[in-house]
C-alpha cells in the first residue's frame, strides 16, 4: 500500500446515497486504494454533482481547513479556504484570487439510481 496521493479514481466506486450530501452542500470524500489515497470532494446542485480533486492549483493544497466547507458563505462558488481563490461548481474555472486562468482538477462522478457513483 502506497501513501502517494492519487488525482484519479476508477470509475464504478459507489460512494453513497445522494441524500449524503444536502442540496447546495459539498462533502469530502477520501478514497484508500492499492495504489495510493485519493482525496476529493462533490458538490450537490439537486440531482446533479460535480466533482473535483481536493487540490487547489495555486499552490496544492487542499482547499478546506474545515471538514466539508468547501463553498461560499452562499453556497454559490468554491472557495480555497487558505488563500481566497474563488471557482465556480458547473466547471471548476478560476473565478478570482490568486490562481487566474487555472481550474481544479475534474473528478467524474455522476448519479445512477440515488447513489454517487464515480464515472
């Protein structure tokens, strides 16, 4: 078992109940594999989720210092509780703060019969 932090996942990994996650809420999901740990995070838009690496481009860090606070006071946009960066859930653009032009790492999840599954 390796302790390299990994940026993908297999797809089929069943994560849990949609319910887990409140609507306009995110969740941090962390993933112990033969080849090393992955640490992501989805973010619930009513049936919908959108996933991404729990790693800011600016300087690599996870973005919450706080379990699960991964959004904005209003809950519309992600935030990188370390250094301000701003990026929007649809598609994991930089919006503002200090990593312009860059975007969080995609990470494929869907929803298949009420349960988040990766894709």
């Amino acid at each position: 078992m390796s302790d390299e932090r990994l940026t993908t996942t297999p797809a089929g990994i069943a994560l849990g109940p949609l319910e887990t996650i409140g609507d306009g809420a995110a969740r941090n999901f962390v993933l112990q594999m033969r080849a090393g740990r992955f640490h992501g995070f989805v973010v619930r838009r009513g049936g919908t989720v959108h996933g991404y690496v729990d790693r800011c481009p600016h300087m690599g860090l996870p973005l919450a210092q706080v379990l699960d606070a991964y959004l904005t006071p209003g809950g519309d946009r992600i935030a990188c509780s370390w250094h301000g960066a701003i990026f929007a859930v649809e598609d994991g653009a930089c919006l503002g703060g200090p990593c312009a032009g860059q975007r969080l790492t995609p990470w494929p999840v869907t929803v298949r019969d009420g349960t988040i599954v990766t894709a």
